[in-house]
C-alpha cells in the first residue's frame, strides 16, 4: 500500500481533513522542474484577492478568464475513498442569465460544462470565486 492510499483510509475512517505533503525535492531540484516564476504568480493572484478592488478586471489583466457568472443550484457531493467526489451547477446571472454552467469534481474541479457543452477540463485550472474574491 503506498503513503496516499494508507493516509486517506486512516483520515477517511476517523471522519477528519488532514494536508499531506509527500515527495519533498531540494530547491535546486525545484528551479529545474517547476514552471519558472509560477509560485511568485501565484502569491500575485492571491494578493489580488486580498485587496478585493476590482479583482475580476486585474485577473483578466493576468491573463485569467472569466468562464461563468452564476447562482448556485445544485449541490451534490460525497466521500468516496477518500475523495471529495460531486457535481455543482450554476444557474447563469448578468451576461450569462439563462444559460447554465456545471463542474464536475474529485477532490479538484476536474471538467465542466457551459450549456451542456465541455468548457474546460484539467490541467487548466477551474475556480469558483464569490463575487467578492
């Protein structure tokens, strides 16, 4: 049994959360294999958020994409393995009323879908904000 699967059966049968970081590599390993610049991107975009003030127009200055303005009108969700498995799906607002937008996820938002057409699906990133970040 590996570490990942020995982990989420021990948090799964005692009902917790718990972060595992597993795998650590060497800062000089780092600069070799990771996207250069993308953790100082990261902390960017999430200073953003905490500033609050027109956030959604310096996203789309990063270079970040609005998919989808909605309400919340289904959630369905459970653990599964150790996983986050579900479905949410959105109900469009402003530029995008009557059209409808649902994510389907395990653990992270893996696909979804815009009028029951794909959108998006992973490695690009699908995040749910509030309107207020």
């Amino acid at each position: 049994m590996n570490a990942e699967k020995l982990v989420r059966s021990i948090v799964s049968s005692i009902k917790s959360k718990v972060g595992v970081a597993s795998h650590p590599i060497k800062g000089k390993i780092s600069k070799e294999i990771l996207i250069r610049d993308s953790l100082s991107y990261a902390l960017k975009l999430g200073k953003i958020l905490r500033e609050k003030d027109d956030w959604i127009l310096k996203f789309l200055k990063e270079g970040g994409f609005l998919l989808f303005k909605g309400e919340c009108i289904f959630l369905k969700w459970k653990n599964e393995n150790g996983f986050t498995v579900g479905e949410v799906e959105l109900q469009g607002i402003d530029e995008f009323k009557g059209e409808s937008y649902r994510i389907w996820f395990k653990n992270e938002n893996i696909i979804s879908w815009r009028n029951n057409q794909i959108d998006v699906t992973v490695p690009d990133l699908i995040t749910i904000l509030t309107i207020e970040g």
